[in-house]
C-alpha cells in the first residue's frame, strides 16, 4: 500500500498547518483524490483515524473529492476523458495526435484545512 505514506504526510501537514495556525483541533481536512488511484473512501477514513489517534486531529472528518481523470493535448490543447482504450495509447479525439499527457486524476493532495 504505497499510499500509506502519502496520508501520513497529508496527516502531518494538516498538524503542522493547525499548530502554525494556532489552533487547538483540525476539524476536518479535504482532499482532492485522482479516481486513478482507486482509492477505497472507508479505508481511507480507518487509516486517517488511526494516524491522527492522540493527535489534535483525532475525530477529524476527511472529506474526499475525487476528481476525475482527464487527458490533454499537446498538440491542440483540448481535454478529454480516457475513454474505453484504457492501458493502451492514448490519442487526442480533436486532432488525434498522441502527444498527450494527464491533466488530472493521478492527485492525492490537500485542498483545504479546517482548524478551530
Ligand atoms: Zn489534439
């Protein structure tokens, strides 16, 4: 499970934010998770309880926002979706050039901390 650390450190971050803040508690915390990493919501929350246990974030709500996974041209700059051709090569439906790249949908980052 290589995101083990990656929470951990989102759990980190939102301590350091509350102790810099000078707050007393985090509230809640929201993340912005790629629907490329398949991440499991409820697993996600046990983790999070778990490594903010004895921590001023412990009872902490985290709120995910999965943000769907979405490619972009090089070539013509249009976004577009993966479509079914998932694992092969991807081509752009505009101009079906293959210079694209992943715009989103691979994220796993914090987009807000509430502290009291
Ligand atoms: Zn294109």
């Amino acid at each position: 499970m290589h995101e083990l650390p990656i929470l951990r450190s989102i759990v980190g971050v939102a301590l350091r934010h509350a102790v810099e803040a000078g707050a007393s508690r985090v509230l809640a915390v929201d993340v912005k998770v790629g629907e490329l990493r398949g991440l499991d919501a409820a697993w996600i929350q046990s983790y999070f309880d778990f490594v903010t246990e004895g921590t001023p974030a412990a009872g902490a709500s985290l709120r995910l926002k999965e943000s769907k996974a979405l490619f972009r041209c090089r070539s013509c700059g249009a976004t577009f979706p993966p479509g079914p051709h998932a694992g092969g090569d991807v081509a752009c439906p505009h101009c079906s050039s293959k210079h694209v790249e992943l715009a989103s949908g691979n994220e796993l980052l914090i987009e807000s901390i509430d502290v009291v």
